[in-house]
C-alpha cells in the first residue's frame, strides 16, 4: 500500500470511532410495525378530542342557511282608469315618497269637475228659491188670518142680525161659507209653509247645509279627488322595480299593479330553522348574519319575533297528513332576524343568507 493511501486510512479510523459513539447516544429509529400501532391508538385520540371540542363550541350556537332577505314591497296601482300619458321613472331608479312616478290623462276628470261645479251652482240658486217660496208662505198666512177675522166678523154681524129679523137665512150661510173658506185658506198656507221648512232643512248628518247642496258639494270633492289622483305619487321612499307597464298610451286600470317599490332602506331576515330548534330559540338573542352574494359582510342582529305556524300551514296547499302513507317530515318554522348594522353593501329582497343564533344568551 502506498504512503499515500497509508495516511487515508488513518484519518478514516477516528471518524469511525465518533459514528460509534453517535450511534449509542441517538435513540433507536422506529421500525414500520411501531409506526402503525401508534397512528391506530392516536388517530382515535384525536377524533374523539375533535368531536369533544365541536360538542362544547357548537352547543352554544343554532344555524341554517334556509335564510333569506326580506324588504317591504308596496304594490303602486292607480285609483283612476285613463290612458298613461307620462312616465316619470326608469327601471331600479330610487325615488323619495312624494314623488311622481307616472300621470294619467285627466281631461275627462276636469270635464267631470267641471259638471260637479254646474251642479253646485244649480243646488245653490235651488235652495235660493225654497228660501223664498218660504218667505212668500208667510205672506199667505197672514192673508190667510186676516181674511178670517172679516169673514168671522160678518158672520157675527149677519147672526145678531138673523137673531132680530133683521136679515135672511141666505145670507146668514153665505157668511158662514165664507169664515169656512177663509179657515181652509189658513190650513193651506200653513201646510205650504211647513212643507217649505222642510225642505229647507239641514238634517243631523250634514248641519248647516242643505241635503241637496251637500250632496252636489260631495260630488264635486269626489270629481277633484279622482283628478288629483292622475297624478301616481311613491307611497314610501324606495327602489323602482317592474315597470314593464309603463308604456305610454296604455290603458290603466284600477287594482292592477303598474309596478312595485322595494323599501331597501328596512331589510330583514327571515330565517326557517327546524322544529326541532324552537326549544333553544327566543326573542332578543344575539344573531350572526352571512349573505352568499357577499362572503366578507358579516352582519350582527338579533331574534326579532317567532313565527305564529310552519311554514307549510301558510302554504297554498297546505299538507294533508290523513293518509295511509304518512311520513313524518320535519317542519321549519320561520324566524324574524333584525339587522342591528348597516351594510356597506346593498342588501337586495331575496338574498340567500346564514344565520347562527347564540342561544347561551
């Protein structure tokens, strides 16, 4: 061996001596049967510390994501049948209460205002008229009256004279028909007068007012309530949705809806948990809110009201659990969340959502 090599060798031997020594100190590598029966003892371990942990946070708190975003929606229709003629808002556009949103031809409600002021006037020169048919009826009582006190006295002239021979019985009868006539001709002015009262009256309803001035008075407020209501003004502040109606020269009807306005300013959830949830639920308990359309919005809120029946009792048709067949499915029960935050993002009617109730609280 050459010298060389001679010198390798010996330096080799000391690192041989330290990979001994290494080896007595480290503790022995695992063999692959003691790998597997420890990942068979642990894997259980950690499961059962996994299900005891979800046990004790997940007890506190009631979810579903049967949830949805509910905002009031007011049907707008007007009171007047007549032809649009005006459309004063597009499609999403959001309007302040008040406002106009479309008008409807009104020359017909001016005509009908114009006949209701004909009307009124006729009704006024009409009691003008009772007035002064009243006023003459006491003329004819008086007339009346002091016919009677002349014939009365040529009648008690005509009897003295009667009683002395004086005068003759055709005579006598004469005067006596005519004190009769002239009492007759009294009933008369007084029955004439009393009917002129009377239709003068004013009644209970309506004091003050001649029943028939006040009925032409009462269609002339009706004849300019329906041209006021031309105008279709927002009930409430909201968006504008389904105007698809709104067409110029479209014939309007009464109780039809020409399109809806969503308040977006007031959004709440409805939420359906399960039945079997109910015992844990009540009013006032804290809500955590999520939206699928917004995953970083994260709302807080709480259990504003409990639903009066399930949801299948307000359905169209509600179930008919009285068969052979019945299987027992559970119910939910719908729940109303208040939103205590306000959104940075614009909560739109029927947005998926979940909610998780504290139910510790």
């Amino acid at each position: 061996m050459a010298e060389a090599d001679r010198n390798i060798v010996d330096r080799i031997k000391p690192m041989d001596g330290v990979s001994a020594k290494i080896s007595q100190i480290a503790p022995p590598v695992p063999t692959e049967k003691k790998q597997r029966k420890l990942l068979f003892f642990s894997l259980p371990v950690l499961i059962a510390l996994g299900s005891g942990a979800y046990w004790l946070l997940s007890g506190n708190t009631v979810s579903t994501d049967n949830a949805y975003v509910r905002q009031d929606i007011v049907s707008v229709s007007s009171d007047v049948i007549g032809k649009i003629v005006a459309v004063n808002v597009k499609e999403n556009q959001q309007v302040k209460a008040g406002d106009v949103l479309f008008r409807i031809d009104d020359a017909p409600y001016r005509v009908a205002l114009a006949q209701a002021d004909s009307q009124v006037a006729q009704a006024q020169v009409a009691v003008k008229e009772l007035q002064t048919d009243y006023a003459g009826t006491g003329v004819d009582i008086a007339k009346a009256r002091s016919d009677i006190g002349f014939a009365q006295t040529d009648y008690d002239r005509q009897r003295a004279l009667s009683q002395k021979g004086f005068t003759t019985k055709v005579r006598l009868d004469e005067t006596k028909h005519a004190l009769d006539l002239a009492k007759a001709q009294l009933q008369t002015a007084l029955s004439d007068a009393a009917k002129s009262r009377s239709a003068l009256a004013t009644g209970a309803q309506v004091p003050g007012v001649n029943p028939r001035l006040a009925a032409a008075l009462a269609q002339r407020e009706k004849a300019l309530l329906d041209l006021l209501r031309t105008v279709i003004r927002a009930p409430i502040a909201g968006r504008v949705s389904s105007t698809n109606r709104l067409q110029i020269g479209q014939m309007e009807v009464t109780g039809v809806p020409a399109l809806a306005l969503v308040a977006n300013e007031r959004s709440w959830v409805d939420a359906n948990f399960k039945e079997t949830d109910l015992d844990e639920l009540q009013p006032g308990q804290p809500v955590k809110i999520k939206f699928d359309a917004y995953p970083d919005e994260k709302l807080k809120g709480h259990v504003e009201s409990i639903g009066g029946g399930t949801g299948s009792q307000f359905s169209v048709l509600p179930a008919q659990n009285a068969s052979g067949n019945w299987v027992k499915i559970t119910q939910r029960v719908p729940i109303r969340i208040a939103i205590d935050q306000h959104s940075n993002r614009q909560l739109v009617a029927g947005l998926s959502a979940q909610v998780t109730v504290d139910v510790s609280k």
